[in-house]
C-alpha cells in the first residue's frame, strides 16, 4: 500500500469513518441513514481503486 493510499484512507475519509459511527452507535437509531453512509464509503473506495487500476491498464493496452 502506497504512502498516497495511507493518506487518503486514514487522513481525508477520517471525518466520514467518524460520522459513520456516530450513526451506528449514536442514539435514536435511523439505519436509512446508515446505510446510505455505508454506500457512500464504498462507492468512494471503488472509484479510488478503480481510478489506480484504469491507467495502468492502459499500459499494457497502449505501450509506449
């Protein structure tokens, strides 16, 4: 895991993991909210991965 990766993942989505858990854990309990936190966290880890894994096929495809 690059020191890039570290970053983002501790660093700038600390203050979502923090919401996330107030939610799962806070009182009165709404899990619609939940849910829609949790989906938000994994679509910005799949677009993460998927924008570090899309140029680097490119380069198999096209070599320069």
């Amino acid at each position: 895991m690059s020191l890039g990766m570290f970053v983002i993942f501790a660093v700038v989505l600390a203050p979502l993991y923090i919401v996330l858990l107030g939610w799962i854990f806070g009182e009165p309990r709404e899990y619609k909210p939940v849910a829609f936190g949790v989906a938000v966290l994994v679509a910005l880890t799949l677009m993460m991965v998927a924008a570090s894994i899309v140029p680097n096929l490119f380069r198999f495809v096209i070599p320069t």
